[in-house]
C-alpha cells in the first residue's frame, strides 16, 4: 500500500465514473476543488457507450435522453458540446406498441385516440370518470399497475403503462412503487385529485419551474452518440483514473476517508475531505458498511434486473416496415420475446446510411431474466425471429452486437423511498458523505444529471467553507 496519496490529500473522490459520477466531479472541478474519479472499467461513461461499426453507430446503454430539465443545456454547454448535440427527429414523436402481433402507433391526438385500436371503446369511454375517482391516502404506498388499474382501467395498465415502465426501467409494474418510480405522477394526483385535470391545470406550475413533462419533452443524443457528453465531462472532471475499484471506504477519526483502490492488482490508497459514492447500489452497498450500516443495508436491498441489448444492422431493403418512429414496445400480454426494439437509424441522422436500418432491441427485465442470461446464439435467434415477426425482416442482419447489463436498472419498488431515506441519514451522519447515482431521485440520463449538479451545490460550499487537510 502506498501513502502517497495519503499525504497529497484530495477535496473529492469520486467512486464510479457513470454520468452521475462524472457530472458531479465535473461541477466540483469548476468549483475550484480537486477532484479525483475512479471507475473499475476501460472507459468513462459507465452504461453510456456510443460504439461506430462499419459507418454505422449504435448504442451499448441509453440511446437517448429526454430535455426534461434546464440542467441538462446548462451541463452540454459547459462541457463544450453543445454543437454536437442533436435532437430526435420528427418521425420518432411516433410510438408503436405491439397488440395482436402487430406494431399498433400510439394515438397522439384526440381524434387518434378515439379510433385506434389499441383500446376498446369501453376503456376510452371509463377514462371519462378518471376525474372523479377519488385519490389514494398520501401515506399509502401503491404500486404502479394498482394505480393505473384503479384511475385508468386495465387496458390502459396492458397497452400503454406496462409496455412504458417495460421501456423505461425494464421492470414489473405490479412491483415498482408509484412516489419512488414516477413521483411526478403521484404528485398530480394528490395535487388535482385526477391525473386529467392534473395534466391541464398543472401546466403552468411547470412552466414556472422552467420544467418539461416527461411526455412533451424532446428526446436528444449527440452527433457522435450520448458517449460525447461523458467523454467531454471526463476530460473536465478532475483526475479519472480507470481500471482502478474501489473495495473498501474508511473514515478516520478527524472526519476523513481513505478509500483503497485496487489497480492492476495492487492496491492504493486515496485520502480525501469527502467522498461522493456514484457507484451502482450493490457496489455502494459494500464500500459504506463499516460507517453507514444501515444505509448499507438499504442499498444491498435495491434490485438490479438483467438486460441484454441487441444492435442489429440490416440492409434497409430487408425490412418491410416503414420504420417511421421511435420503436415499438411489446406489453407483456403479447408474450414476445423482447421488451421493445428502436428504430435507431430513425431517430437521429448518421446512424445508418440510406441503405442501411440500425435497430436496438432490449430483452430481460423483471419479465423475461431467464432469456437475458441465455446463450448469445439464442438471444439473437430470439430476436431475429420477433424481427422477422414484427417488421417483416426479410433477411438476417448483416450483423449483431450483444451488449450484457448483469445488473442493469435499478428497481424503485415497493419501499424503494424508505430504503433510500437511510441515504439521506447516513449524509447528515457522517459529514463528506454523498451518494449519487441512478437509483436514486430517478434512473433517466437527464435526473441523474439533476442529481449531479444537486450534490455537487450541497457538497462544494462545505468543503470550500472548511480549511483543506493537507
Ligand atoms: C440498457 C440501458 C438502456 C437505458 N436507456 C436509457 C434511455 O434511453 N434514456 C435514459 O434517460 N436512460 C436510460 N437508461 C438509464 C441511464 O442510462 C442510467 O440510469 C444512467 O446512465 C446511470 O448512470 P450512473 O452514473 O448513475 O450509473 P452507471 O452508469 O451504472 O455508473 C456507475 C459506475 O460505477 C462504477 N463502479 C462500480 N463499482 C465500482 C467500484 N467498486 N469502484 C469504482 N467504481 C465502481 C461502474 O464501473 C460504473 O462505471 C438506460 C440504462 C440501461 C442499462
């Protein structure tokens, strides 16, 4: 063990250089504090990885993120790629969901919804009472398909919401916790009374916080794909130092820590004033034990199901369908084999030429983690047949890239909010102590960059009000 850097001592370290990471690091770097990121992997970024292949581009994690929030222009911007980033065409305002093994488009107007034929005229006709079904106790936690059901009607549970939470955090809504995965939702409701009303009426209050709902905000990447935004956050965050893990914290008794890291098999140490811990939860889990046991314990808790996601490349002529959209999501009543494919190469220019298609397909989740942790060779089977199926593929891809997340997303069920309030007791505990990565304050690209510049703001004025270490 070395103690160089015992004695150099650091303002921050930073565990894990995903985007909350890294953002977080880069606010605290232009705070004047010195800053250090570790991350085990080969590359910052964590799940965001943009990968180029036979001029075509496609996406390992996120393909996208939605413009929900000012921080998210402020941070492109100040990371000097504001010039690269581009947002999703119009075509993609287009959605298809999958209802009788087909792709159905998802109604945007009122006139399309009255006819399509994704819901029966009795479920378009029991939204009419929406307004007037009578809101849950504030301090009774519900899970998401019991809230749709009770407000919306089981068809809109079946083919809009499921399918959505199926898309957003490959999870079971008959788990996910309505307050801890969709707080903006639960909040109309206890503020309107009705999801409707809500929808109208609470318009204003989010233009006042200069905020944009989830379902008018516009979906972004960058010209290069979302690995521009963490490579030019890393590049501005501070020292990062890769294929170095974190494997243990330990706080010392005049309030500092000393993380060791193992590098290439040896091991080092860090001292530093605080300690942002942007690691997944069962990775924080492990580093907090020794001085934060109940928050260790809160974040062993948070599950992480399995996602495979599948770039596929076809000659554009080897498929049938238009492709005019953003993808289609496959509810869970249609029995497919995959959660939902994009249509990548129609979102944004430049990730496939004209004779070329680029879809990305996800498979796994809370549904299907049988299917995620199957061979490679039958993964892509899979999902050439829901290819040949779904959008008339004609011909195999030309070829296929298999990305694994083991532990992908992070799972906001039932008592999600009570486990994560352990987080916030641990930080007003131990003094230096932050913890900011997806599975808290929302799992989207654009929340954890929220949350990013949040703990940077609470942690840079207590640092820079206290006198340095070293
Ligand atoms: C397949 C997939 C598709 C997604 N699609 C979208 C999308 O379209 N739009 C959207 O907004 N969001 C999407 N998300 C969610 C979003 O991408 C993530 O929630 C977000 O990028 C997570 O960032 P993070 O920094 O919190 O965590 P991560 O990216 O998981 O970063 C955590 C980092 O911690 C590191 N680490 C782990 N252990 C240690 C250790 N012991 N020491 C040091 N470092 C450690 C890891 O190597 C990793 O780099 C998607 C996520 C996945 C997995």
């Amino acid at each position: 063990m070395t103690m160089d850097s015992m004695t150099a001592g650091l303002d921050v370290l930073v565990v894990g250089a995903g985007i909350s990471g890294l953002a977080t690091a880069f606010h605290l770097s232009r705070a004047g504090l010195s800053v250090e990121v570790i991350d085990p992997a080969a590359k910052p970024g964590g799940v965001i990885g943009s990968v180029r292949r036979d001029g075509m581009l496609y996406e390992t994690g996120p393909n996208s993120a939605l413009d929900t929030t000012p921080k998210i222009g402020e941070l492109v911007e100040a990371a000097g790629v504001k010039a690269e980033m581009r947002f999703a065409s119009e075509i993609a305002n287009t959605r298809f969901v999958v209802k009788g093994g087909k792709p159905v488009a998802l109604p945007m107007s009122p006139g399309a919804f009255l006819s399509t034929p994704l819901f029966s005229f009795g479920a378009k006709a029991r939204l009419a009472i929406e307004p007037f079904i009578g809101k849950q106790p504030a301090d009774e936690e519900e899970t998401i398909a019991h809230f749709v059901r009770r407000r919306l009607g089981v068809e809109f549970l079946d083919y809009a919401i499921e399918p959505f939470v199926a898309g957003i955090y490959a999870g079971d809504p008959e788990r996910l916790s309505v307050p801890a995965a969709f707080p903006k939702l639960h909040a109309l409701e206890q503020r309107w009374g009705s999801l409707i009303k809500g929808q109208f009426l609470g318009a204003r209050e989010r233009r006042k916080r200069a905020e944009t709902a989830k379902n008018t905000a516009k979906s972004f990447s960058f010209a290069g794909g979302m690995q521009v935004l963490t490579d030019a956050l890393a590049k501005r965050a501070g020292q990062v130092t890769l294929g170095a893990k974190a494997i243990a914290i330990e706080r010392l008794p005049d309030g500092t820590f000393v993380t060791t890291i193992e590098r290439d098999g040896a091991r080092t140490t860090r001292h530093s004033r605080a300690v942002v811990v942007a690691t997944p939860a069962y990775a924080a889990a492990a580093l907090v034990e020794r001085f934060a046991p109940e928050a260790s314990r809160a974040l062993a808790q948070v599950e992480y199901p399995a996602v495979c996601v599948v770039a596929s490349a076809y000659a554009r002529k080897d498929i049938a369908h238009g492709l005019g959209g953003f993808g289609l999501l496959a509810p869970k009543k249609e029995n497919r084999a995959l959660l939902g494919t994009l249509f990548s190469s129609s979102m944004f220019e430049g990730r496939a030429d004209a004779g070329h298609a680029l879809l990305t397909t996800f498979v796994g989740g809370r549904r299907n983690p049988a299917l995620a942790a199957d061979t490679d060779e039958r993964i892509l089977a899979e999902v050439g047949r829901e290819h040949r199926e779904l959008l008339g593929a004609t011909a195999p891809p030309l070829w296929s890239a298999l990305t694994r997340w083991p532990r992908a997303i992070p799972q906001y069920e039932l008592g999600h909010l009570k486990r994560i309030a352990k987080l916030a007791e641990a930080e007003a505990q131990v003094p230096g102590l932050r913890f900011c990565a997806n599975y808290r304050g929302g799992v989207s690209v654009g929340d954890c960059i929220a949350n990013a510049a949040g703990t940077a703001e609470s942690l840079a004025p207590w640092l820079q009000a206290r006198a340095a270490v070293r």
